[in-house]
C-alpha cells in the first residue's frame, strides 16, 4: 500500500500541440489558413509519446565530437543518437527549414513559422540548424549564382545526413560562424583572413569561437578580405570529395540545448567563395540574422506556450488542500498570467511572420515595420522567456525540478534566444539605430499603433508616453532597453486590443501598461476575467 501512486498528473500525451486558439487565429490573419490540416497533423505528431520520447533521448544522449577515424585520420565528424535524426526527418520533411522560400504562396513564411512553434515544443534543439537553414537563402540571395545552385538544395524536403559533396546530396542544411574570441557581439573585430585564389575561390584562415551546427553542409562564414569584412560560403566537404580544411576543435558544453552541436573551430586554408561584394559582409549576413532573429521569437514564443500548457495540465489534476489547484484563487491568477503573457508572445510572432512574407514579397510598409519591430520583438518575448519558464516550472513544484518533468530542460533553454543574434542590449541599441537611420520604420511602427487608437484608454495613454519618451533624446542609449521593452509592450497591447478576445486585451492592458499587476507573475488584479485567460491555454 505504500507504493500506491495518486494525486499525480497523468503524462501529457496524446494530444494536438497546434490546438492553438491564439496560433490559429494568426494563421488566418496572415494568409496561411491553407496550411491549418499541415499543422494539426504535426500537432498530432508533437504531441505523441513518440515525439516526447524523440525529445528526451536526443537530450540525454547529447552529440559526441570524432576528431579522427581509428587509423588517425582526420574526420571532424559529430555523431548524434537516433532521436536527432528522428526529429530533424521531421522537421525538415514538414518544410520548417528554407522551403518557404521556394514558395510564392502568399503565408508561406507564416505557415513555416507556425510549424517551427509546434515543433519546437517537443524539443528546441534541433530548431538551430533548421533555423539557420531557413535564414541562409536570405543572406545568399546577395549572389544570384550561389542562390542558384544552392537555393534547391538548401530548400528539399529530404532529411540527407553525413558528409559528402553537397550539392550531390538529396538535401542540405547550413550553419554559421561569426563570433570569435576577441569579438562576440562585435563582428568587426573579425579576425580570420580570407585570401582571394586565381579560381575565384578564397583561402579562409582563423579560429571562431562558436560556430552553429558544425555538422551541417555549408557554412556563411565572416572573414577579412582584401576589401574588408566580407561575407563567405564555406562548404565542409568540397566538389571533389576532399574534406574542407574546417577543423573542429570541441564542442561546447552548453547550459542548454545540449541536443545540438556547437563547436570551437579553426580553418586552415579553408575554401569559400564570396556571397555579396567584398567589405559589404556585415550588411550581407545581416540579412540572414534577421530572419534567425524572427525564429528567437518564435523559438521563445514556443518555449511559453509549452510551459503554460504544462503548469495548466499539472493545476488541473493535481489537489491540495481539498480542491484541485487549479479551483484555487491565486494559482488561477498564476496560470491566468502565464496564459496571457504567452498569447501576447505567439499574436506578436504571428504578425512578425506576416510582415516577413509581405517584406519578401515588396511591401515597404511591411518592410519598415518589420524593422523596428522584429528588434523589439527579439528583445522583449526573448527577455520575458525565462522568466516565464521559472514560473511555469514552480506551479509543478518539486515535480517540476525533477528532470523527467521536462521543466527543467524548458528551463535551461530559455535563456539562449535572448544571447543567440545579438544579446539583449545589442537588440535594444539595434532598435536605435534603426529609429535614428530609417525615419519610416518609426512611422510604420506608429501607423500600426494607431490601428487601435481609441479602443483602450491604457494603450493611447501608454503610446502618448512613448512617443515623448522618443522624442527625448537625453542618455537616450543608456535608455535603449526601456525604449525596446516599452515598445514591445505598446505593440503587444495594440494587437490583442484589435484581435484578440476583450478578456485577454483588457487584462494586458491593465497589467502591462496601467501598472495594476505587480512585478512577478500571478498578480493580476481579480476584477478581471481570468476565467478566460485560463481556458484558451487549456488543450
């Protein structure tokens, strides 16, 4: 008898991950209904004890780095157990990589991004070399030649693992490296040196200090030409079959997403050719990190909506002191706030899913708006991530600290989309000179403001304080944070005001903008209907 199990949480398995009311609306605002029966299919499949399982394995049996062959032969090959390859086939047979970009489908990008959200949710791992698969064609489309020959590669739906000539392959995936050891953040800094070859090649040399996804095919790669910093294509095995000289040094041993491979590096005489113009590299990658930046979002986006659906599943089965947790006045405000703090995340990623597809497609309205506000965007969701994720994880209590919960794995990946592209202040100060050197992107940010104007005294008051904040230019840099976190707020208030249940805007105009909830989750005034906030995170 004293083995008997109860008041326990069965496992959460069995369901659909995309049954999404806030994720769905989206979809349909942003041109991508089409995709819905895609989506419910993958939500089926995330939500399956055999994906879970996929998840868990690929974390506790993390990549293992082979240097050499058992001759002594160089190989710089990285093993993965079985679960990764299970999850990448998945990911990358449902188009979450760069087939978008082979699409004129309007909602393309935001059907991706929608199957990027639901899949993440069962391990987020993997989502780093798709990720950068998906931004890669953005940053190659400044050589139409490589764009040519790799766009269809880069863009099948074939999972083709090992390293062999690529453009051979049935598929490949792309990685990148930036950041060395003097730099980090400061990309300039860049020390590896590109020497141009009589074929048109160049000869890369120099060591970086993280480099995504070292098992990839192909690498966009940061070097010092003879015309300044410059932006590369680096294959790891070249057309003849030989192995690049791209030597792997270590893997990192990551506080989290330990499914997936990042390496130390060093290339020696390395073969690359040039994607854009010499001394135009930082400009050419950056297209690439923004479209990485747009998958932070949704990656930190994700990561709530998994912890909130967790902490409402444990609330609802689990009692305490004669009623179910979730029956409880203050536990209710918890998940209530959760709740709402996710569904702003997921209707702001939405729409910046949207802007992508119309900037792709032209629009430069879209286009300006999209640049201030997928920053602030990447600072503010990526921020509120671990914050989130720590207070998901308390409502299951001891439970939720033990590592079979999958909190704790939730948990230690939080904090990555805020320092991946750009650390928090980088994002912030980014937000600036977007503002300072592009008047436009400010005046979209506005007219899309605007489209709530008069709908929530909270908003218009909050946005009235915004723009005199922007006009001051006073230590406007040591503001730059408050200027992010305030306009992802304005800009997240006036969606839910404009498309979301009145339940869900009045609250997060109440808590977020008038100041009537406190500073931890859980504190939201009870005159509101937090009734309603709870049952859109049930699934």
């Amino acid at each position: 008898m004293t083995h008997d199990v109860f008041n326990q949480a069965p496992p959460l398995t069995g369901h659909d991950v995309s049954a999404d009311d806030a994720l769905l609306a989206g979809m349909a605002r942003e041109n991508a209904g089409w995709a819905t029966g895609e989506l419910h299919r993958l939500g089926r499949l995330a939500g399956s004890a055999q994906a879970l399982e996929w998840g868990r394995l690929a974390n506790e049996h993390p990549p293992v780095l082979r240097t050499h062959d058992r001759y002594g032969r160089r190989i710089d090959e990285v093993e993965f157990h079985p679960a990764w390859h299970e999850l990448m086939t998945v990911a990358v047979e449902n188009g979450l990589h760069a087939t978008p970009w082979a699409s004129a489908r309007p909602g393309a990008h935001v059907a991706r991004a929608a199957k990027f959200y639901v899949w993440s949710q069962v391990e987020a791992g993997h989502g780093c070399p798709i990720s950068m698969t998906y931004a890669s064609v953005a940053a190659l489309r400044h050589s139409s030649v490589l764009a040519a020959e790799w766009e269809p590669a880069l863009a099948s739906r074939s999972y083709d693992f090992g390293l062999r000539p690529p453009l051979g392959k049935r598929g490949v995936l792309a990685g990148m490296g930036m950041t060395e050891k003097q730099g980090g953040s400061d990309v300039r800094a860049t020390t590896t040196r590109a020497e141009p070859l009589s074929d048109g090649s160049y000869a890369l040399t120099g060591h970086k200090w993280f480099n995504s996804a070292p098992m990839c095919d192909v690498f966009l790669v940061l070097a010092q030409a003879p015309g300044g910093l410059s932006c590369f294509l680096l294959p790891r095995v070249l057309p003849d079959g030989t192995r690049n000289a791209m030597r792997l040094m270590r893997l990192k041993d990551k506080l989290g997403n330990r499914s997936n491979a990042s390496a130390e590096v060093e290339y020696h005489g390395a073969v690359a050719w040039l994607v854009g113009e010499e001394g135009r590299g930082l400009r050419t990658i950056l297209e690439m990190v923004n479209m990485t930046r747009l998958d932070c979002v949704i990656g930190s986006a994700a990561g709530m909506r998994y912890g909130v659906t967790q902490a409402v599943h444990h609330a609802t089965h689990r009692s305490a002191f004669g009623r179910k947790l979730i029956d409880q006045p203050l536990m209710r405000n918890v998940l209530a706030d959760l709740a709402l703090e996710s569904e702003a995340a997921t209707t702001l990623m939405t729409r910046l899913a949207g802007a992508t597809d119309r900037t792709i497609a032209g629009d430069r309205a879209e286009s300006a708006l999209r640049r201030t506000a997928l920053a602030v965007g990447k600072y503010w969701v990526c921020k509120r991530g671990p914050v989130h994720a720590a207070e998901a994880l308390e409502c299951l209590g001891g439970n939720g600290y033990v590592e079979e919960s999958q909190m704790p794995r939730l948990f230690r990946e939080s904090p990555l989309n805020g320092i991946w592209e750009g650390s928090g202040s980088v994002a912030a100060l980014d937000v600036l000179r977007a503002l300072g050197r592009e008047p436009e992107a400010l005046e979209a940010f506005f007219a899309e403001v605007s489209l709530a104007a008069g709908a929530d005294r909270n908003l218009d008051d909050a946005a009235d304080r915004l723009r005199k904040s922007l006009g001051d230019l006073t230590d406007v840099e040591a503001r730059a944070r408050r200027i992010a976190e305030d306009m992802a707020l304005v800009l997240q208030a006036s969606l839910l005001v404009r498309l979301a249940p009145p339940a869900v805007a009045d609250a997060f105009c109440a808590s977020r903008l008038a100041g009537e909830a406190g500073r931890a989750f859980g504190t939201l005034p009870p005159r509101l209907d937090l009734d309603a906030l709870v049952e859109r995170a049930v699934i």
